[in-house]
C-alpha cells in the first residue's frame, strides 16, 4: 500500500512541475495539417474564424487556462511577444480553454494582466478537436498565413526568449522553402 501511495504522490508532484497537462512528449494523434476550422467570437465580441491567419505570415496559437499557474505566467510574455513581433508580421492569438465555464475570470485575469493581444471563447466544437491533439495546456501551435500548422507542438510554459528563438528559427526554415 506504501508503494502504491508513494507513487501516486510521486505522479502527481511531476505533474505539478511540467505544466497543466501529461508529461509525455508526443500527443495521442500527430498533429494535423491544417488548424481546425472555427468561428467564434473574441473576448471583445467580433467575429472571428480562420480567416485571422491570412492576416500575418505566422501566428502562435497559446491555448491557456484560468485556472493553470504556468498559464498565468506565461502569459504577460505573450503579451511583450505581441507587440515586439506585429511589425514582423507575426501575431499571437490566445485560445481560452476553460472559456464559457470561466469566462468572467478569464476576462478578469486578462484585464488584470493588460493583455491586448487577441484571446477568444472557443466554441465546443474547437476545444474538442484540440483537445484530440494536446497534451495539456499551456499549449501552443504556429500557423502559417494558409492555416497551415508550422512547427512542432508546444507543451508547457516557456519564456519569451524561447518563443522568440523558436519563432525566428521557425521563420528562416519557412522564408528558405519559399
């Protein structure tokens, strides 16, 4: 029985420290593609489907939750991120997954933390088919302008210097295809 409860509180203590999620490396299903296809509203109440992709050659979709601390602190990095990168012509775009449960919040925490970068409330139908592809949350997704997935799938936090290396890396592997 000691080793059964050793091991439980052994699993739970790795959870703890590697994000909101498993601590496997590779989804159930490999990644897809193509993003799915949405329409949704963002937190401001416009419209919003895939068509946001066309708008910038890279967009890094961030799925978080309200209630994931590594989230939470990944976060105000999205934030600098966004900005720094608009004029590369690179957006983040912030996928709320725990949205029409926690939507008050999420609306809060945003507001709290000054995020302006866009965020948006999925629709069921959205959170079903990420949740075939993620691990845990935070996860994140590059896109292309095509909604094309670029890329390997992000599990976990990391910090602006690492989103901003695997961005610009990302960008030269993209720009020599081309």
């Amino acid at each position: 029985m000691r080793k059964i409860t050793l091991g439980l509180l052994l699993s739970v203590f790795c959870l703890l420290f590697t994000g909101c999620g498993s601590s496997t490396d590779k989804p159930e299903a490999a990644m897809p593609k193509m993003f799915p296809a949405f329409q949704t509203t963002d937190t401001n109440d416009q419209p919003i489907s895939n068509e946001i992709f066309k708008q910038y050659d890279l967009t890094l979709v961030n799925v978080w939750g309200t209630y994931c601390a590594p989230c939470k602190e990944e976060l105000p990095a999205l934030e600098k991120l966004s900005k720094e990168m608009k004029d590369q012509n690179v957006q983040i775009l912030g996928i709320v997954s725990d949205g029409r449960e926690q939507e008050v919040t999420a609306y809060r925490m945003m507001k709290e933390m000054n995020l302006t970068f866009t965020n948006v409330i999925p629709t069921d139908e959205l959170m079903k088919q990420l949740q075939k592809r993620l691990i845990g949350i935070p996860s994140s997704i590059l896109v292309n302008k095509k909604g094309g997935i670029v890329g390997e799938l992000v599990t976990g936090a990391r910090t602006e210097e690492q989103y901003r290396t695997m961005i610009n890396d990302l960008r030269k592997k993209e720009a020599v295809k081309q």
